[in-house]
DNA sequence: CGCTTTTGACCTGCGC
DNA sequence: GCGCAGGTCAAAAGCG
C-alpha cells in the first residue's frame, strides 16, 4: 500500500487547496503536505518582494506622511470659492495617505512574520539537536549499543508483546537487565499527549481516525472523546482528545500504541516529532534507569509525554513535571507566555520582543500564530527536514513503519463534527 | 446503502 | 465486596 500524501477525503480542508481557504471559514486545516517546503515557500510568496529591513518603519507611519498633504491642509493661498474642491482634494489625499499607510502596513506584517517564522524554525532546529544528541548519549550509555535509538511508540516497542523487534531486543541486549525490562514494559504503554490551541474538535495529524466513544470525565465538564484509527484493519493506535477546563481553547490529544501499517507522509512528519518527544523521555533527563521508573510512576499509570503547542518558548529547555516533559519546540515562541508550567496560561508576546512591539503588530501576529495547526505544521515540517531521522519512522523499508504517534489528525473518511 | 457518529449500557480496574 | 471512574461496546441515528 503506498500513501502519496494526497489521498484526502474532500471533506478535509487542506491548506494547499486554495478553493477552499477563501470561501467559507477554515475550521480544519491540514498542514501536513508531502511537500515538506510548501509551507515555507508559500509563507515567502504571501511576504512582498521587498527585502526586509531592520530599519524598517515599525509601523508609526503616521510621522511618514507626505508632507505635501500637510502643507495643503493649512494652505492658505487657496482660492475661497474652491473651498469644497480644497476639501475634497484633502479628503482625496488622505485616503491615499491611508491607503499607502495600509499597505505600508501589510507589507511590515508580512516582514514581520517571516523573521517570526525563522525564529522560531531555528528554535526547533536547536530543540531537535538536542534531543536527538540526547537519545544519542543514553542508547550509548544505557545500552551499550549503537543501535538507533527506538521510540517507545515504535512498533513492537509501545504495545505489541509479541513483536519480534521487541522480543529480540528483550533477548539479545546482552547488558539488559531485569528491571529494564520492567521500564520497557512500562513504557510500552507510554502515551503522547499533544496540547494545541484549537477550536477544531481534532487537530489534523495525517491519520484516519474513527470515534467510538465520549465520556464526561471526573473534574472536566468538557467531554473526552475516543478516536481509533482506522487505515488498517486491526491498528491498534487509539487517541483520546478533550478540552482543557482551564483554557478550553486548548486541545488536548492523547495517543496511544503503534500502527501497524505504513503511514503516509503527512503522518510522518508529525510521528517525527511526537517520536522525538518520545524518545526524550528516555533520554538526558534521566540519568538512570531509577530515576526512569520514578519519573513514570510518578503521577501517571503510564508515562506521558507531553509535546505542549501552546507553551511559551524557553529555548533549549526541557521541562519534566511530575512524570511528563514539555518539550520547547512546542510553539516555540509563537504563542507565549511567561508562565510555563501553568495550564491556563494566556498568550503573551515574546519576552525579546515586548517593549518594541506595536500593539498593531501584536494583533497580527497573535491572529497568525495563534492557530495550532500552523504551529503543528511547524513542528512537524522542521523535524522531518531535519530529521531525516527518521528513525523510528521512516517506512524505510517500505513496510513495518509503525512509530508513531503521529496522530492527530483526521482527515479522510474520517468525519469529525465540529 | 454503507460508513460514521451518537449515546446509553456494560466492562474493568482501583481504592476504600 | 462495593462504589466510582475510565474505557469500550453496540444499536440506533445521521449523513452523503
């Protein structure tokens, strides 16, 4: 079976299919193209030809004004029986005062966001390096081996019991001892839990998903629905998806297990993350496989790790709390806020630009980064750029390519109510 | 007509 | 053993 990232239900509203975007209101958008340079490149299209200047006019362009308007406002070498044609010819350059202003403006925005946009693309670059560094040093140090490290939610590794990839490295690893493999049998119910703002019922991860069941859950009147997936008979990938009580713009998704099938590209760009995310909770921060079984057991019956889309930036920090990680990436800057650990943090600007930015500017930028989905197809673009790594996914051989996380999205068949 | 969603009932695990 | 809460099942309804 070969997935080509364009099979796509037309009930999903896709980002490349401009048809849609300007013709009713986007509720559902899904970022993860195969094209992993689309987004970049239409973000660069979108931005005017003219080069962005640091000395640009940030925006108080009331000062620009042509001075000539001025002078013909206070003229009084008018004639007095063109009073109303001097009124209108002042109201005519007004208006293309306003006009040049606007479009002053946009071009500025657009400047703006494209430095937002590449500030955020090194943060994740940052982010990934260190995780993948991380990983890195723990399979040398814990496993004596060079093997690639392997995500929890790889096949074999999350849910399967049977797997022979599992068996095997239960077997083979050689400095293995028993309490690892008590970890890994914790970890193979590991979950991933992705928050992003949305006011989308799901967030778009490149999987087909079927619901099966709602629940009111204790403490949270918002309801948790359950999603399966449902691109191979038998997958056992599942997702829980609620709304945060503190901050219901909040999207909470919650996945678990591994496909069983391959998955197509779009998917796999999101399972590059969520596997980062993943991976990390085997790695630097915990330094031994103690503090492993301590940090899992903690809170949850099965570890956690969080990949927080809606978390301020802290560059190149990785914050455990009580059994889950926040990784940086997240939105990395995008949408901010000081107070990292807080579910119902509000978005804030980001700390090097406050001061210097026009409230203007912070509406715009607000209403561009506040979508999810763009902060997702961030993420999710710059690890499979970077990422090649796929590892834990990549389909490489065309089959057994389970990893994943990658959920989140529904698209296809997959009929999700807003 | 087939597939998905809805939703009440049922199952299971856990704490007391 | 009991009750509670989370998770799943499955029949009915909805939709294209």
């Amino acid at each position: 079976m070969v997935f080509t990232g364009h099979n796509r239900s037309p009930t999903t509203t896709h980002f490349d299919q401009p048809e849609t975007s300007d013709s009713k209101p986007i509720k559902e958008v899904d970022f993860f193209t195969d094209k992993e340079h689309d987004l970049s490149k239409m973000i660069e299209s979108s931005a005017p030809t003219m080069d962005f200047d640091l000395n640009i006019n940030t925006g108080l362009h009331l000062l620009t004004r042509n001075t000539t308007t001025d002078q013909s406002i206070f003229d009084h070498d008018v004639r007095p029986n063109s009073e109303q044609q001097r009124t209108k010819h002042q109201l005519a350059m007004v208006k293309a005062d306003i006009e040049r202003m606007t479009e002053e403006n946009r071009w500025l925005k657009d400047a703006l966001n494209r430095v937002m946009i590449d500030y955020n693309i090194l943060q994740m670059r940052m982010a990934s390096t260190m995780i993948h560094q991380k990983q890195g040093e723990e399979h040398n140090s814990i496993n004596g081996s060079t093997m690639a490290p392997r995500s929890f939610m790889d096949p074999g590794f999350a849910t399967s019991n049977t797997g022979v990839t599992d068996e095997n490295d239960g077997s083979s690893s050689p400095g293995r001892s028993n309490k690892n493999c008590a970890v890994d049998q914790k970890l193979r119910r590991a979950r991933v839990s992705v928050r992003a703002r949305s006011e989308a019922s799901v967030i778009t991860d490149g999987c087909q998903w079927r619901k099966y069941g709602q629940k009111i859950s204790k403490g949270n009147p918002c309801p948790r629905a359950y999603y399966r997936c449902t691109m191979a008979v038998g997958c056992p990938v599942k997702k829980q998806v609620q709304r945060c009580i503190q901050d219901k713009t909040i999207l909470i998704t919650t996945y678990e297990g591994n496909h069983n099938h391959p998955l197509p590209p779009a998917a796999m760009a999101m399972t590059s993350t969520t596997s980062s995310a993943a991976r990390m909770l085997l790695s630097g921060s915990m330094p031994s496989s103690d503090g492993l079984m301590t940090t899992i057991s903690a809170s949850a019956p099965f570890p956690t790790v969080t990949l927080d889309l809606t978390q301020p930036p802290t560059p190149l920090h990785c914050h455990r709390t009580s059994g889950q990680f926040q990784l940086p990436f997240s939105n990395s800057g995008l949408q901010m806020s000081q107070n990292m650990q807080s579910p119902e943090t509000c978005w804030q600007p980001p700390l090097h630009t406050q001061g210097t930015r026009h409230a203007t500017l912070a509406d715009t930028v607000t209403a561009i980064t506040a979508d999810p989905n763009f902060t997702a197809a961030l993420v999710a673009t710059i690890s499979s750029l970077m990422g090649g790594d796929g590892h834990s996914n990549g389909n490489k051989n065309g089959e057994n390519v389970n990893d994943i996380n990658s959920n989140n999205n529904v698209r296809g068949n997959n009929k999700v109510s807003n």
